[in-house]
C-alpha cells in the first residue's frame, strides 16, 4: 500500500472544511485534482472515505478513523521537516497562530518587544481556520498560539493574558437589542447561529451548555466562517455568544450589535505551545507575551 503524505493532507483538509472549493483554495490545487487525490487514497486503502454529493460533504466512519490516525502522522512528519529547516537556514523561524484575525493587532505589542529583543527570528503569522481553536498548535502549523475560550488542550501549555466580557450578537432591529443588556434566561431561548466545530468542549462554551441543564439548544443555521455568522444575525435568522470586540470588527457592516449578558462567563485568552516545545524562541515568545498583553492598555 504505497499511501503517501499529499493523500493524508488531501483527507484532512477536506475534513476540516467539508466542502472540496475551500479545501482545493488551502492545497492550492484545482478540485479535479484535489477530487482525484481523494480517489487514489480510497483506491489504496481499499474503502470509501468520503460521501460527497452537490449539497453535502461527510466523512465515512472509515474516514474519521483514518483521520484520526494520520494527523499525529501527518504533523510529525511536517514538524520534522521544519526542524530540518530550521536547522539549515541562517534564521530561526517562529509561527504565531492566531483562531482570529483581530487578535493580531492584539499581538501587535508582544511582537514588537520579541523583535526588537530577538531580530534574528523570523516571524511568521498563521491564521487558523474556525473550527480549530487551538490556532494550528496540534498539527504544527503553528509554533505558540494566541487561543481564547474553553477548549480541548491536552498536551498544550496555557498561560493567562486577559479576559473579555462575553454577551449577545444579534440583529439591530430585533426586540432585545432595544434592551441595555439582555438576561441569560432570554439569551438562552433565542435560536443560536453556529459555527460548526470538532471540539465539543469548544462547542460547549459558545452554546453556553453550562447553563442548559442538558437541554440542547435550538440552532437556527450552521456556518463554516465568523464573517457567515455576522451576515446570518444580521438577517435575523439568529443569535451568538460573543465579546463586544468581534462584533464591532465583524459585526457592524452586517447590521449585527451586541449587548452585555449578565452571568455569561468571559471570554479569557491565553499565549499557548505544545507541552514539549521547549525551543528558545518558543519560551522567549511566551514570556514576551506575557509582558506585553497582561498590561490591559496593550489590548483595550
């Protein structure tokens, strides 16, 4: 069986995104070839591993278990390969991630006092996808990360930044937003906007499952982006839980506001790495961090 790295990156692409246009856009492939990656990997491990028709895209069970297998896999192997990098180039690179674009200015501060300290590492910045709130840490796209919420982290040291009041995004014109601030009990009844994510801890945090008493609660649409959640409030479909900060980066255009939730619990932020990631640069990065985003003038 001669399964080679591109398939398993093809797989795991395609189950982060679920739809073969964005995930051909991320490979930088067309998605005839993407679509013919997919068939040889299905070819050489003798099973179907992905159901695709015009509407829908889903893995088989046999593509979830290969997933889980292949992405320990498949970030080795790339981590390997950025160790041999490193190891061979005249600067040492670092890779901050980030779970949303904002959070760069955000950074901005910690950035500027690394470089100065440290002018012979090369940054680089990583913007992960929504579903993955660990800002690329797990498979190594990342070397520290810049995370915020509840989440899934075994293996990922987090250090505390600051945190952020969390409230309700919803449409200008809706009945609540004439409120100064909404209670949980009427946030909890609204219909949610979701993005869809894998970590249910991830997931939990944001449906405010907590206070559900194990009651899911009602999703109105799914989205695969922050922007199609903006765009979806705004049209009146739904609500979500987010800081005030997120809805005036990305809420304003689509007619979204926000309003304070009392007994929502904030939104707090961490620098973060791989448990075992003990490189200078790495360490230097978090403690610079730490200086520079615990300051709340650094981030307001």
């Amino acid at each position: 069986m001669d399964v080679e790295l591109r398939h398993l990156r093809a797989l795991l692409t395609v189950a982060e995104e679920l739809n073969f246009t964005r995930a051909a856009q991320r490979l930088h492939l067309s998605q005839q070839a993407l679509s013919g990656q997919i068939r040889q990997l299905e070819d050489r491990v003798g099973t179907r591993l992905v159901e695709r028709d015009t509407r829908h895209v889903a893995l088989t069970l046999a593509g979830v278990t290969l997933c889980e297998q292949a992405r320990p896999l498949l970030a080795g192997a790339e981590q390997a390969v950025a160790a041999a990098r490193a190891a061979g180039a005249q600067r040492t690179r670092l890779t901050i991630g980030h779970i949303a674009p904002q959070n760069r200015r955000r950074v901005a501060p910690a950035v500027r006092d690394f470089s100065d300290a440290h002018p012979e590492v090369e940054l680089i910045i990583h913007f992960a996808t929504a579903p993955d709130p660990l800002g690329g840490l797990r498979d190594g796209r990342a070397d520290v990360a810049v995370l915020a919420g509840e989440f899934e982290h075994d293996g990922i040291e987090l250090r505390p930044l600051f945190s952020e009041p969390r409230g309700i995004a919803l449409a200008a014109e809706h009945p609540l937003a004439a409120q100064p601030e909404v209670s949980l009990a009427d946030f909890l009844a609204e219909p949610l906007v979701e993005v869809l994510v894998r970590d249910p801890v991830w997931r939990d945090f944001w449906i405010a499952a907590k206070h559900r008493g194990g009651k899911p609660p009602r999703i109105a649409t799914t989205v695969q982006w922050l922007d199609g959640m903006f765009e979806a409030i705004g049209a009146g479909l739904g609500v979500a839980a987010t800081p005030a900060s997120l809805v005036e980066e990305l809420g304003s255009a689509a007619g979204v506001v926000f309003r304070p939730v009392p007994g929502l619990e904030p939104l707090d932020f961490w620098i973060a790495r791989r448990a075992d990631d003990n490189r200078p640069q790495v360490l230097q990065f978090l403690a610079a961090a730490e200086g520079a985003m615990r300051n709340p003038a650094t981030h307001g």
